[in-house]
C-alpha cells in the first residue's frame, strides 16, 4: 500500500476520429468527493474546458474515467463488503464518464504534451510508461479511487503490467521502450 495518499492525476483521453481531452482528477483531500474537471480540449463535447464530472464517490479507472457510489453493506446485507470494482457495481450506482483513455499522468505538463501530440490511441503505447506510473501511485487501496481489475473487457491494461514491478517481462512484450 501506498504511504502517501495520491491526491490527483491528468488523463489524456480521446473519442476515436473526432475529440481529445485533458482531464484533472481530484481523488482525495479532507474528504472531498472526487471530481474530474476539463482542462483541455480540441472538438466537440458535451462538456467544456472548465466542465465537471462530480457524480460519484470513487473514480473507477476502465478504459474509461467514470465515476460511480461503491455498492454493499446496506441494511439487508449488513455484513456483506463494500463493492469497489466498477464493473461489479450495479449500472444504477454508475455516474459520469471519459472517453476512452489515452495515458494516465501524474503531473499536468506531461498530459498537456500528450495531448499536443496527433494520432491518440486507447492506451497509448508512447505514454504506456506514464499510466503505469500513475497506477502504481494510486494503488489498489485508494479511498477514492479504483482501478478495475474484474473484467478483462474494461481493462485500462492487463494488471500484471503495473502490479508487477518487473519491468522486463514487459519489456519482451514489446510494451516498454
């Protein structure tokens, strides 16, 4: 587990042939719900640089950015766990969401670069190093945020890539420079 707790991150995303944006992702701090803010954008959205996504208590990270109420331990289930996986929560807990997800940041001027470049993909290979980093840096035991592990169809990128420290099996995948 992380000491430190992660307070926020950029995501680069893209809607295939037409839009791109940079997300800021407010994930923590005196208990503030977490809330993704547009900081960027080249086409046409919904939302506008400035824009809010704040319906939700933790950000699930997908192929997307979506956020969602975790679900569980209610009054008919008292003793049950809270569900923090996304794709195990009902869609009726389910708030807001990205487009598809280019590359994860930690700091806004590399995002702001990515988002300069031409060409974006889901998961991005020239940044692959940057989302591995920033999911390492959010962990798995975040309050506020999760990464989805579940569903292989809703996988950012397969977890054993940033679970596991040892760059060199990636590296024979092709997947690191």
């Amino acid at each position: 587990m992380n000491t430190k707790l992660l307070e926020k991150f950029y995501a680069v995303t893209v809607t295939p042939g037409s839009t791109k944006s940079v997300y800021e992702a407010k994930i923590g701090g005196d208990g503030e719900k977490p809330v993704l803010t547009k900081i960027a954008l080249d086409g046409q959205s919904k939302i506008q640089v400035g824009g809010q996504i704040r319906n939700g208590a933790m950000i699930g990270i997908t192929d997307r950015l979506q956020l969602f109420v975790p679900e569980g331990s209610g009054m008919v289930s008292p003793m049950s766990t809270i569900e923090r996986d996304i794709v195990l929560v009902s869609t009726c807990y389910h708030g807001g969401c990205t487009s598809d997800i280019v590359a994860l940041f930690l700091g806004e001027a590399k995002a702001l670069a990515c988002f300069n470049e031409k060409d974006h993909k889901r998961c991005d290979q020239r940044w692959v190093n940057d989302s591995i980093e920033t999911l390492r840096a959010i962990g798995m035991e975040h309050p506020y945020c999760s990464i989805s592990t579940a569903d292989p169809r809703w996988w950012l990128m397969p977890p054993s890539f940033w679970q596991d420290a040892n760059d060199h099996a990636r590296k024979n995948e092709g997947l690191l420079k």
